[in-house]
C-alpha cells in the first residue's frame, strides 16, 4: 500500500472514531429517530415505510396451492384413521 493510500484510510477511520466517540450514549436514545436521522443523511430510501403490495396469484400457481390445502386435509384424515386403529 503507498503512502497516499494509507494517509486516505486512516483519515477515515480517525473521522469515524471521533463520529463515534462523539455521539450520545445508548441509554435513552430513540433508535427510530436516530434511524430516520441516518436515512435522511445518507439520502437513502427507507423501505421499511413503503406499503407491500401482494402478487395475486393465478394461473397453475393458484391450482398447485389448492392442491396442496387438499392433501394436507387428506394425510391429517389419514394419520387420524390410523392413530384411532391402534388399540
């Protein structure tokens, strides 16, 4: 590594330890508002605040779901046929 590269990288980590020995203690900070805080700094999108929107499911994915309900109900019809046999 040259002697630029290093000069560039500790700076960095020496503004990322005065940023964190700098910020408030853990103890009754709002971790929401700080979150909101990082996201509208960094000027990143929070997808935790954007509604999801369900796929409606058609075609052979609807018919392979249903399917798959009826099965369940039949293998618990018959594990309950058999367990009732047992004497």
């Amino acid at each position: 590594m040259t002697l630029d590269n290093k000069k560039i990288k500790n700076g960095r980590e020496d503004r990322m330890i005065k940023k964190l020995n700098n910020s408030k203690p853990q103890n009754g900070t709002n971790l929401e508002e700080d979150w909101d805080n990082f996201v509208q700094e960094e000027g990143l999108i929070d997808y935790n605040k954007i509604p999801l929107k369900r796929a409606e499911i058609k075609g052979w994915v609807k018919f392979a779901f249903w399917f798959l309900r009826i099965y369940i109900v039949i293998m618990i019809v018959l594990v309950i046929v058999g367990f009732s046999r047992i004497h």
